[in-house]
C-alpha cells in the first residue's frame, strides 16, 4: 500500500474518532438536558444541545416531549454505532488478505444501523410535522434528525458491500485451499 493511501486511511481513522466521541458526546448531553428539564429546571428543554429547543413541545405534551427526545437520542447513538463499527474496521482489517468473516459483519452491522437510521429518522420527521401543523414551533430539529432517506440509501448500498464480501471471503477461502 502506498504512503499517500496510509496516510488517507490514518486521516479517515483519526475523523471518525472524532465523530464518534462528538456523537456519544450529542447522545449524552441529550440526555443530560433532558433529565434536568424533567426533575430539575424546565428551561432544560430550551437549552438542549446546539440550539435545539424542544421547550414549546414539552409546554404542550410532557410525554410527546419525552418521545422526541427518545428519538433524537435513538438517531444519535445509531450513529455513533456506526462509526464505532468503521473504528473497529479499521482496527482489524488486514490488507494482504482483506476479506474475513469479522470485517463482513461489521460492514453488515454498519448496515443495519444504517436502516436503523433512516427508518427512525423519517418516523421522527413525520411525527415532529404533527405538531409543526398545529403551529408548535421546534427550531433547529431538522438539523439533528439527519437525513433519513439518506441513510436508507446508504443501508443498502452497505447491504450490498456486505454481500460482495461474502463472496470475497467465499473466493479467499477457496484460494487458500488450492494453494
């Protein structure tokens, strides 16, 4: 492997450290905000993390408030089990013989996280539009639900990568035994 492409795979290693930390960082804050707005101070529910304010829902529903931010939580950890699997990718890929059992699942498991994602993100956005209609106001969700579509998109083609390594593996395996 060249040096640029070390470098490369070092630089994407180091990025999603970052963005696994910043994510559990996102889920705990969350959660953090949330239990002070419900035992403690309600204006928790305005200072949630990166200028979310679910306070005008919490007004109106406790337990809706609560739900929205089971979802939001939800969305965020699915993320960071993400990167969590491409970390541990990176930690156990062998690049003389990439295509083992370990690798295929994480990539599968990356995958279902994924539709995870995507599934809760679009679930999210349908049941926050429900109160934008009866003109509750909940500035700055969309920024923290994500892209729901996106990360179906993204589960399949995962789900497709899964499956050409399988038969990577299937091929390696073979491979060794005529040698």
């Amino acid at each position: 492997m060249s040096t640029k492409s070390a470098y490369i795979l070092k630089l994407l290693n180091i990025v999603s450290w970052i963005a696994f930390i910043g994510l559990c960082v996102k889920a705990g804050s969350l959660l953090a905000s949330y239990g002070v707005s419900m035992f403690i101070n309600e204006v928790g529910a305005k200072n949630l993390p990166l200028g979310l304010d679910l306070s005008a829902l919490k007004a109106y529903d406790q337990i809706d408030y609560s739900i929205m931010v089971f979802c939001l939580t939800a969305i965020t950890i699915f993320e960071a089990l993400i990167f969590y699997a491409v970390i541990q990718i990176f930690m156990k890929i062998n690049f003389i013989s990439p295509f083992h059992e370990t690798i295929g699942k994480l990539i599968q498991k990356m995958s279902g996280f994924s539709l995870i994602v995507g599934l809760l993100s679009n679930v999210t956005v349908s049941y926050s539009e429900k109160f934008t209609a009866m003109g509750i106001q909940l500035p700055n969700l969309m920024q923290h639900i994500g892209l729901g579509d996106a990360f179906l998109f993204f589960a399949g083609i995962l789900y497709f990568i899964s499956q050409l390594f399988a038969k990577g593996i299937e091929l390696q395996k073979e491979s060794e035994l005529t040698i």
